[in-house]
C-alpha cells in the first residue's frame, strides 16, 4: 500500500517527466490547425504548465515549471486540496505526458465546450483527453493577440456530446513562436487539399513542397 509519502514522490517524478516532455515538444512552438477553411493557432506558454497538471503550489505558476524542468521540484512544493485533488492529478498526469499527441495526430476541434465552470471557445480532443483553450489576454481582459492557450486538461470528459459542433482536424503546422511563417507539417489528411486562406502563413519551401507532393500524388 503505497504511503502519502510514496503518492507525493509519484506525482513529483510524473510532474518532472511531463515537464521535460512539454519543453522539447511544445514549448516555444505556435500550431496551427486548420479545419476546413477555419484555423486557429495554439501556443503551449510555460506558464500554463502548472495548472495542466492538477496541482496546487505555492511557488508561481513560471516558478513551478522551471523548477519541475530543472528536475529541483519537491515533494514540499506541491499541493492537493479540494481543488486539486490527488486522485485528479494522478488521472491527469499520464495525459500530460502524451500531450504533444495532440499536435502530430487526428484530433476534432470542439467548439463552445461547457464544464462545470466554463464553456471553452474552443476545444482539441483525441476522445481519450481534451484541452480547453482561452484567448490570449493580458490580466486587464486586452487581448494581446490571436493566439489560444491551454486552460485546462481533461480526462474522458466527453467533450464532443458537451460541445454543439465537432470537426476534425484536417491539417496542423508548426513553427517557432520566434519565426513569421509555419515551416513544418506534423499532420495532415492526404484526402484534403490545403486551403488558400492558409498559405499566408505558411513558409514558400513548405509552400512548395506541400504542392509538389500533392502534384506528385495526382499525376
């Protein structure tokens, strides 16, 4: 039987893990998904991390990350109440780890999904687990700029019976949150032609490329 003490240090260990997972997959990365000829962009900040993974803290939410980055996080720094639960976080945890799934795979977009305490605009889930998305704004309510950030991460939560529409993803780019334009491909569904409202962000070799293979495919 495990001890409280056994619990904290697993959760730390799952923390430090989904930590280092999100600063070589996610972090410093813009995605845009593209469904039909809607899109919307996706930036992971470090600064959600702490809220992702169903626990409390003490330290700050940038604090937090860097520490659970640095591998220095401890079992004193984390907190279960009834907010945060241990039982949520252990649920969670797992889901954390293979969050970057959910930008190099099918996934359906839900649009206004309703929780106990929110109704998210948006919404990206791969039926196993949902990411709640806001806009990005400063702490005045201004919006900074079109960017949605994740809010929250769900388990089996049924987001496409809580949303009113679902579609699935067609295609989803990546690129630094440094460069201009989308310089690379982690998803895309061969049977979809790439929208002309998107090229704009695209990179002209990605450009391309993407229409040479298309060109290649048809021939």
């Amino acid at each position: 039987m495990q001890t409280k003490k056994d619990k904290r240090e697993y959760i730390r260990s799952q923390i430090i893990a989904a930590s280092h997972i999100y600063r070589d997959h996610l972090a410093g990365k813009v995605f845009l998904y593209v469904h039909g000829e809607s899109y919307f962009e996706v930036v992971f900040k470090t600064d959600r991390f702490m809220h992702l993974t169903g626990v409390s803290s003490p330290l700050n939410a940038s604090s937090f990350y860097e520490k659970a980055k640095a591998s220095k996080l401890t079992t004193g720094q984390i907190v279960f109440d009834s907010k945060h639960p241990y039982e949520g976080a252990k649920k969670k945890l797992p889901c954390l780890l293979k969050l970057p799934s959910l930008t190099e795979e099918l996934v359906c977009v839900v649009k206004d999904m309703q929780t106990l305490t929110l109704t998210y605009k948006i919404g990206v889930t791969n039926l196993d687990f949902t990411i709640g998305l806001t806009e990005n704004i400063d702490f005045e309510g201004n919006k900074i700029n079109d960017w949605f950030l994740p809010r929250t991460l769900r388990v089996r939560d049924k987001a496409i019976e809580n949303s009113p529409s679902a579609e699935f993803v067609d295609f989803i780019f990546c690129k630094d949150a440094s460069h201009e334009k989308y310089s690379t491909l982690t998803f895309s569904d061969e049977l979809k032609d790439i929208p002309s409202v998107i090229e704009k962000f695209l990179s002209s070799e990605l450009l391309e490329s993407l229409k040479k293979d298309k060109s290649e495919i048809t021939t």
